[in-house]
C-alpha cells in the first residue's frame, strides 16, 4: 500500500517544492507588475492608462494570430515526447515552429503598423493611439518569438529559470525602463517602448538558458523525411483548432475593455482597468502549480498513470480552494482600500466592478484545473467550441450591458459594472463547461469532500468579519489591516482545529516548511 502511495507523494512533493520557486517569482513578479501599472495609472492619469490597456490588448491579439496555436503545441508534445524517449521529435518540433513564427510575426507587424490608423481612428475613435501602434509593431517579431524557449524551460521543468526570466527579469526591465523614460519626460509613448522592452529581455535570456541548460534542443533533428511529416501532421493538427481557441479566448479576456474603449472611451476602460488586475490575484495560487502541474500532467497521461492524476488534480484543487477562498472574501468586503492603495482614490468607481469581478475570478481559479485535464486529453475541438460560445455569451451581454444612449436614449446606465457582470458571467458558464467536462470524459472532479467544511469555515469567519466591519465604520487603513489579520487568524484556528487537512496537506506544508529553511 505504501509503494502505491509513493508516486503520488512524490508528485505532490515536486508541486510543493516547485511551488515555493514560482511563488518567491510570482509574488516579485506581481509587486513589479503592480508597480509598473501603478506609476502609469498615478503618472499619467486615467486616460493613458486606457490607452496603454488597449495598446496591451492590441499587442496580445495580434501575437495569439502569429502563433497559430503552435504554443499550445509545444506545452502538449514536448512533455509527451519527453515521457517517451523522443528526443529527435522535441528537437524537430521546436525548430520548426520557430520557421513558422518568424514568418507569421514579420507579416503580422507589417500589417499592423499600415493599419494603424484604421484601427485608432475607425475603432477607438482616438488619435494617440496611432503612433502607439507604430511603435508596437516593430516588437511583434520579438514579442512572438519570446514564447518558445520560455515553453521549452517549463516542459523540462525548469521552473526555477521560467519563473525568473518570466516573472522577475521581464518585469524589472519594464519598471526600470518606464521610470527612466519618465524621469526624461518622454511621453506615453514610455509605456509601450518600456512594456516590449521586457519582451527582448525574455526573448534573449530565455535562448541562452536553454542553450546552457538544455543543449539538445539545438542539436539537428535525425528523423527521416517520413517521421518528420508524421510528427507535423500530429502536431499541426492538434494546434491549428487552439489558434481559434486563443485568438477566442484573448477576445473573451478583452471583450469587456474593447466594448468600453468603442462606446465609452479610453477613460473608462482605465477605471476599469484598475478593477481588472485586482481580481485576478486569484490567479496567483493555480499559477504556482499550472507551470508544473500541466508537463507533469502530460507525462503521467503518455504512461497511462491515470489514477495519479486523478488524485493530482483533487488535491491541487483543494489547496486552491483553500487559499483563495479567504482572498475572495476580503477583496469583495473591502473593495476601496484594495484600489485605493493601489491606484489612488480616483479609481473608486471601480469598486463595485470589481466586487464582481473578483467573483467571476474566483469561480475561474478552481476551474482552471478541469480546462487543463481537457487540453491533456487532446481535445482542443471541446475547448474551442466552449470558448467560441462563452464569447458569444460575453458580446451579447456587453452589448446589452454596457451602455448605448443612441439605442437605448439613457442617459445613466451600467458602464463599467455592466462590463463587469458580462464578463463574470460568461466567466463562470465557461468554466463551469470546463468541469463538467473533465468529469464526462476523464471521470475526474478536481474537489474533495473537505472542501465543504472549508467553504463554511469561510463563509463563518467572514460574516465575523462583516459584523466587525459594520461596528467600525472608519476606512482607516490601519484599522483594516487590523480586521485582516483578525479574519486570516480566525480563518486558520478553525481550518487546523475542525480537521480540515489530511495526510497529504501535512506532509506538503513540512516539505514547505524544508524548502524555505534550505532558501534561507
């Protein structure tokens, strides 16, 4: 029985080891990310840092149509090829979907710098954006290509140089980079040269790591022509479907920023924007296990250990359950100190987006899991056709939602929150989709039972910390860092004395405990 046991804590092990690496990066990556939004959001007030989420949104379509799902590709093959030995497969893939990606970028930046003023003045309805646009498309080559060898790091699970290229370097060139052009008073212009700054850094740190580190992969592929067709027919056509699904699923994520930039303007899509980054601290927990959790996935999946994923995919989904629970209830009670700290009182009228948000946030952070043992289980058709319909969803509620005075002849309607409940909505359909799936075609819920007992040691400690809220009126920061202390107090007394961890929380939280002494 213990020998069974063996592989799963093993595995467990190596998510908890590899976790403490990716956190110590995640959680500098997200201090500098904050920062990096921060100084334009405070420097160059609402309006820029519209523009610069649109100019990002931009950026981020015309690098998923370059891609041509060939990413998504290399995630599932060369962990696959991997588990089974073949290293002239991995070798073959990778080179050639760099030939292929040189070409889409160079054709994609050149469209996108002559259509610059279409989509600025057509779209947008905004004249700066025109030179933004310009100055963009001379990174998309860089900015494509920076993925590869970023995949490649991760599929032979090196989280440790992944993490650091990815979420450390990337950032600090573009902190550093934006408050130099800032200290020279160069325009916004500052924040798109700073933002594909970072993409270079990655792009050229990543390349030498993986020739230090993983030499093979620049060694010439020795499958014959045959062999070579083969495996480019495999791959290709498992990758083609999933450059709809990301380009559908860029859209799904930007849907509500582009509506608000085409009927409110840039202004609004700012305020929203301070809303938007917030909610998505919940992605923080399933990203310290996602870097690893899907290569792993994917090897156990090529030697058939489909029990172990099983018991894999239910744990991560309770230790992410477990975290993010308390998250969600803090940020949806205290909404205004969490954008004020970060973007300054300005922003308020985000609060109530993001109490939705952070809702719709939630609900995609235990979900996440399923999307990943759909995409495992090769069916990237499934996942294109849940996206394409939770996109429609999306852009009928934002169309209804958001407001129209030209159709509607209202003169206040729900702007930015109207955006907000479309998205979490769709969200919340999409991911629910997701889950059930998993369950319909690998027969796996990523939830334990526990999970119960843990949703009501919430809901308990956080009606505790509502009651205190509504006795101390005051917004007084301190006050609330008092309350949150309290509540993550209360919160953990009961999760350790109801019992609520097992055998294996146990003996992750001491593998932690190891690896933080060994860091220290």
């Amino acid at each position: 029985m213990k020998k069974d046991n063996n592989p799963l804590d093993d595995s467990l092990k190596l998510l908890a080891k590899t976790s403490i690496i990716v956190f110590i990066g995640v959680f500098l990556s997200k201090i500098l990310a904050y920062s990096y939004r921060v100084v334009i959001a405070r420097y160059y007030g609402p309006e820029v840092y519209g523009l610069f989420s649109l100019v990002t949104m931009i950026l981020g379509f015309i690098i998923t149509v370059s891609c041509m799902g060939l990413l998504e590709g290399l995630s599932r093959f060369i962990p696959q090829y991997r588990g089974s030995k073949e290293k002239d497969k991995i070798t073959y893939i990778l080179s050639f979907t760099n030939k292929i990606l040189l070409v889409t970028s160079i054709l994609s930046a050149v469209l996108l710098f002559f259509l610059s003023d279409f989509i600025a003045v057509y779209i947008f309805h905004n004249t700066e954006l025109i030179n933004l646009i310009k100055i963009l498309s001379f990174f998309v080559p860089i900015a494509v290509l920076s993925n590869t060898f970023l995949i490649a790091l991760r599929s032979y699970e090196y989280i440790g140089s992944y993490s650091f290229i990815f979420n450390i370097l990337q950032n600090i060139i573009r902190v550093l980079t934006l408050v130099i052009l800032v200290f020279f008073g160069l325009n916004s212009s500052s924040t798109v040269i700073s933002y594909c700054l970072g993409f270079l850094a990655v792009l050229i740190t990543s390349y030498l790591v993986c020739r230090y580190k993983i030499p093979e992969l620049f060694v010439k592929s020795k499958l014959s022509t045959k062999d070579k067709f083969n495996v480019r027919g495999i791959f290709l056509s498992y990758s083609f479907p999933l450059l709809f699904f990301s380009i559908i699923s860029m859209l799904f994520y930007w849907i509500d920023s582009l509506f608000l930039g085409y009927f409110k303007g840039v202004e609004s899509v700012g305020f929203y924007n301070a809303a938007v980054p917030i909610a998505l601290l919940l992605s923080i927990m399933p990203e310290l296990f996602m870097q690893l959790f899907f290569p792993m996935i994917n090897r156990h999946y090529s030697n058939r250990d489909f029990e172990l994923i099983k018991q894999l995919s239910k744990q991560l989904g309770k230790w992410v359950f477990m975290v993010n629970f308390p998250i969600f209830i803090l940020i949806f009670v205290f909404p205004g100190a969490a954008i004020n700290i970060l973007f300054g009182s300005q922003y308020l009228v985000a609060q109530t987006s993001l109490r939705i948000l952070i809702f719709g946030s939630f609900v995609a952070s235990i979900a996440v899991i399923s999307n990943n043992l759909i995409s495992m289980a090769g069916k990237s058709k499934v996942v294109l056709a849940d996206i394409i319909i939770a996109s429609i969803l999306n852009v009928v509620l934002n169309f209804i939602l958001i407001p129209m005075p030209f159709i509607f002849n209202l003169e206040n309607s729900l702007g930015i929150n109207g955006a907000a409940l479309a998205t979490a909505i769709s969200m919340i359909f999409l991911n629910m989709l997701f889950f059930f799936q998993a369950k319909k075609y690998l027969g796996i819920m990523p939830l334990r039972i526990k999970m119960i007992k843990i949703f009501f040691i919430g809901l308990v400690s956080g009606f505790i910390l509502m009651y205190l809220r509504s006795i101390f009126i005051s917004s007084n920061i301190f006050l609330i860092a008092l309350l949150t202390i309290g509540f993550l107090g209360i919160y953990t007394i009961l999760v350790l004395s109801l019992k609520s961890l097992d055998k294996n929380d146990w003996n992750i939280i001491s593998t932690f405990w190891r690896k933080i002494k060994q860091i220290s």
